[in-house]
C-alpha cells in the first residue's frame, strides 16, 4: 500500500510540476476608500498580474508598492480566489465577458505599471524569463479591464469612447536602478 500511496504522490507532484502551477507570494491589492478612486479588472487566470504604484522622486519615479492582481495560488486551475466584483462597475469588455475576474477600488492619478513574468523552456537546461508590462494613470471615476495578451498587457479604460487608458508621458522614466540579490530594486 505504501508504494501505491508513493507512486500516487509521485504522479501528481510531476503532473502539477508541468501543468501551469502557480504561487504568488505578494500580498494583494487592497480596496481604496478614498473618493477619488478608480476601478479596475483584472483577468484572474495565469500569469499572475503584478499592480506596481511608483512615485516621483527628482526627475523619475521610483517603485513604492508591488502587489498581487490574481489568485495568489493556481494549481491547475484551482484558484485561491475565483472572482470579486465591485458594486456599479461597468460591464466587461468583450474580451472579458465570461473570464474569472478580480474587481477593485484603486487610488486615481498614480503611475502605475501592470506586469507578468514569462517564462520560456526551451530545454531542460535553458529558460528564458521575460518581464511584460504596460504602464497607465488611472482616472478618477473610470473603470478598466486589464489582461495578459501575447508579449503585453492590455488596458481597456471602459469609460473612455477611445477606451485608450491615459499613460505615462515621455519624461516619465523610472529612475535607474540595480537589482539587488533578493531581486529588490537599489535605486541610486
């Protein structure tokens, strides 16, 4: 019995393995109570989304807060959290119609930059991870769907009849850093 149990064990850890798992460790969003807010969607499937808020300090801005979109755990479709829906939020855009979302308040005029980690195998022994993003300045008052597309991430601002969110403008850069050991930003 013993080595069924074993054998058992052994199946499902190597079919989580490679069955799109995930676990995000950040902690996640937390609704905004102030009046000026804006409301946000995000696709809850994988990847994982990140919410990064920067701030100016000088001439650029640096990060001040990263956290979880998604489902913090996702084994095998098997969510933490399914879907949370926000009181008088605007219907989904058509690419979000029917998808697991996760629904929040957010703070208005921040910089902010959404983003996923893709990850490449192309062999046993070489992986290629990327970083993907898309950077907007949420409004006050507008609602915005956002989700993971081939090689980005799309910002629908469902308020707006161009549904073209307002982004960072061309001197808005993120001040130049180094990645520490943990994988932390060391501004200087």
């Amino acid at each position: 019995m013993a080595i069924k149990s074993g054998a058992i064990l052994a199946v499902f850890l190597s079919v989580t393995a490679v069955s799109g798992c995930s676990v995000n460790l950040k902690k996640s969003v937390d609704d905004y109570t102030g009046t000026d807010f804006s409301r946000i969607r995000a696709k809850n499937y994988l990847p994982p989304l990140t919410f990064e808020v920067y701030e100016k300090s000088g001439q650029c801005y640096k990060l001040v807060d990263a956290k979880n979109l998604t489902a913090g755990v996702n084994i095998i479709g098997i969510k933490s959290t399914y879907n949370k829906k926000l009181p008088g939020m605007l219907p989904p855009s058509s690419e979000m119609q029917g998808r697991d979302a996760i629904e929040y308040k957010i703070k208005a005029n921040q910089h902010i930059i959404i983003t996923y980690k893709e990850e490449t195998f192309r062999s046993q022994y070489n992986q290629v991870i990327e970083t993907r993003s898309s950077s907007f300045i949420p409004e006050v008052g507008h609602d915005y769907d956002i989700y993971p597309v081939n090689s980005g991430v799309r910002i629908v601002d469902l308020t707006s009849s161009t549904h073209v969110p307002k982004s960072w403008g061309n001197e808005d850069k993120e001040c130049s850093y180094k990645t520490g050991l943990l994988g932390g930003r060391n501004y200087y």
